[in-house]
C-alpha cells in the first residue's frame, strides 16, 4: 500500500522536515511509493531519497517542492550523495542508493541558498542506481537544474545493479547548467527539454575520470541558452539532438572516440562566425543526418576530429528572422574541416554568398566530400591535401 502523505503524523509541521520522516519509515518498512498531494510544499532542507521509496506527485502542475530561504544544499538529494563521491562507489552493496525515483512533480528552486556547501542551488543531485526520474519539472534553481554523477567502475552484482530512466524532464530559467550528466553510465535519457538556462542546457561529460559516459538519449531539445545548448563531452549514443538559439555552439561533441548520433539539428545558434553551430572534435564521431541553419551569427559546422563521419549534412547560411545579420548576405563558412580522414557523402550547402561553402585546411589527407553549392561566394577552398576525392556540384550560372 503507497503511504499517502497527508495522512502520515509528525511532530512538526516543516515540510521538509516531515517528508523526511516519512522516506525513513517506508525505507524501513522495505521501500514503496510515498503519494503527494496536489499542493505547494515548503522546503526549508534537503529531502533525502533512499533506497526503494518512489516519491509520487499528482503531476508537475499540482504537486510543487519549493525551497525556502533556510534551504542551503539541492532540494531534493539522493543519500550520502557526497560521502559517495568521495568513495568513487558503483555498487548497491557499497551502499550506493537503489530503485528509488520522483514521479510527476515540479521542483523549484524558489528562495533556495546557493553557497559553497555541497549541491547547493540545485534542484535535484542523485548518485545512485537502477532510479527513476519521470514526469519532473525542474525550475528556478539558482545553480544547476539536474546532476545525475557516478563511477566509471562496471559490473553487476546484483539485480539491482541495473541502468537508469529519466523520462520526460522539462528543466528551465536555472542559474547554471540545466542537466549535468557525470554518470552513471548506461543511463537513458528520454524525451529531456531544457530552456533558459544562464549555463549550458544539457551537458553530458566525463569530469576527468570519474565518469565514462556510456549513456543513451532518446531525444534532447535545448533551447535560450547563455552557453551550449547540448554540449557532448563523454562516449554517448543518440537518436535525435536539437540545439535551438545557444550560444557558441547548438550542438558540441568532443572527449570520446564512441559517440553515435542518428540526427542532429542546429539554428539560431548566436555567436560570431569563429563559432560553429556544430562542433566536432571527437575522434570517430559518427552522425547520420545533421541539419544546420546558420542564420544567427555563427558559422555551420566545423570538424576538428579525425575520423569524423557525416551521412547527410544540409547547411543554409540564409539569415533568419530576428537574428543579428537579418537582411545581410552571410560572409561566413559553412564546412570547415581541420582534420584527417573526414567522410561527407553527401552535402548540400547553400546561401553563403560572401563567404565559403568548405574550407579543407592546408595538408589534410583522406578527406571524402560529395554534394552540391548554390549562391556560395567561395564554394570550396582546399590546398596541399594528399588521397582527398572531391566530388561537388557548383552551378555557373543561377537564375
């Protein structure tokens, strides 16, 4: 039987406080739900999740933990969070945190402290395993929104030892990174949007080497962000990435040599032409579709990886409405390739009129381009390469 909130007795009447109590008593009990009604709760400390207790909303509209000005660490936190990462602990029986999850919820970071004492100004900081996050609205955090971390160790002892969901999280106007992902790996992401944050929207990475990716997302929407919008630093499998008016890049993958993307879609991405809305510095990426608008400011997409494979690339450097360069002819560049063995077989590029369809950098071997320009000032600028196939269409004359 879920234990449902409002009926659960406590000597005191914090929110916080009497939660608190009652994850103790049903992780005692053996794990369960905890149901909580459609009302405002006043979060003065951390609520602690433990092992087997699911905290259930009645959906992100009416059920809302927001912190109060006593609250100095993240709103909700996964137990002995810190200790853990001090530990560099993987397992259940290392008393890593199991099966515990929040349902159909919002967190708001509201008047919550953001100091230097451990996840302070986050919504939410988990290190655990085998967790459930689904349904959850993440707002106002004066720091991050979401900070899932783990071990790069491997191995299963147990059943319970088993790979992470987090399923439809919205996360917006946060004060850093809306989702940091440091682990653990195998996680899957699913359906995750994430607006308005003053750091990057999500970034997945490795921390150095406490974390080694090895996550998987479904599909990610990051938008109005004051840094990258998806930012790709550690060994991740996607579907489908879009990055939506960030700043630098919409889309940056570096760090690992395993990274598998089906498709990616960039625009409006803000930034000076040195910025690229798609950036590839990781070796051995593999991307099926990108589709890239550099319309805002930034160049396309520029590859500094060897080894870096794109199935199908669509560029439009057409200005977009509203942008910075709206109404001005694009003088930008919409490939630049800076590596070794580049393969692109198949590209449209167009709507660069005073600047560069590709540019292949001095002395680049093994670079495979087919595909076609229109209304490029320079279509394609390549000097000193050795064992390059070139294969392009450029139209002299357009109606």
């Amino acid at each position: 039987m879920p234990l449902i909130f409002g009926e659960f007795q406590s000597s005191t009447a914090c929110d916080a406080t009497r939660l608190n109590e009652a994850i103790s008593f049903v992780a005692d009990e053996g794990g369960g739900d905890i149901i909580l009604a459609a009302r405002h709760y006043r979060i003065g400390s951390s609520i602690v999740l433990k092992t087997g207790v699911r905290l259930k909303g009645e959906g992100a509209h009416g059920t809302r933990l927001i912190g109060t000005s006593a609250l100095d660490g993240p709103v909700v936190v996964s137990e002995a969070a810190e200790q853990l990462i001090e530990q560099n602990a993987w397992l259940h029986g290392e008393k890593v945190p199991v099966r515990f999850g929040l349902f159909d919820l919002t967190i708001d970071g509201g008047e919550g402290q953001s100091s230097k004492a451990f996840g302070s100004g986050c919504g939410a900081f988990v290190y655990g395993k085998a967790f459930e996050i689904i349904g959850v609205q993440i707002i106002h955090c004066k720091k991050q929104g979401l900070v899932s971390w783990g071990s790069p160790r491997g191995g299963q002892d147990t059943w319970l030892d088993e790979p992470e969901a987090i399923f439809d999280v919205r996360i917006s106007r946060c004060g850093g990174d809306g989702f940091l992902m440091r682990g653990p790996h195998d996680s899957i992401i699913k359906s995750a949007i994430i607006a308005n944050c003053k750091g990057r929207g999500l970034a997945v990475e490795t921390n150095g080497t406490t974390y080694n990716g090895a996550c998987d997302i479904d599909f990610c929407h990051a938008y109005g962000t004051n840094d990258v919008a998806i930012d790709i630093a550690a060994k991740v499998k996607a579907r489908f990435l879009q990055g939506d008016t960030g700043w630098h890049s919409a889309i940056r993958v570096s760090s690992s040599e395993m990274t598998m993307i089906e498709m990616v879609e960039c625009f409006k991405t803000r930034g000076i032409y040195d910025d690229f809305a798609l950036d590839v510095s990781a070796m051995n990426c593999q991307i099926g579709v990108a589709r890239i608008r550099s319309d805002w400011g930034t160049g396309g997409v520029r590859i500094t990886g060897v080894g870096t494979q794109i199935g199908q690339l669509d560029v439009d450097g057409r200005a977009g409405i509203g942008g910075p360069s709206e109404g001005e002819p694009n003088s930008g560049t919409a490939v630049s390739i800076e590596a070794n063995r580049v393969q692109i077989p198949s590209f449209n590029i167009r709507n660069f009129e005073d600047g560069y369809g590709i540019r292949v950098a001095p002395g680049k071997r093994f670079v495979w381009l087919t595909g076609q320009f229109m209304r490029c000032g320079k279509p394609m600028v390549a000097k000193d390469h050795e064992y390059c196939n070139f294969r392009v269409n450029v139209p002299v004359r357009e109606e």
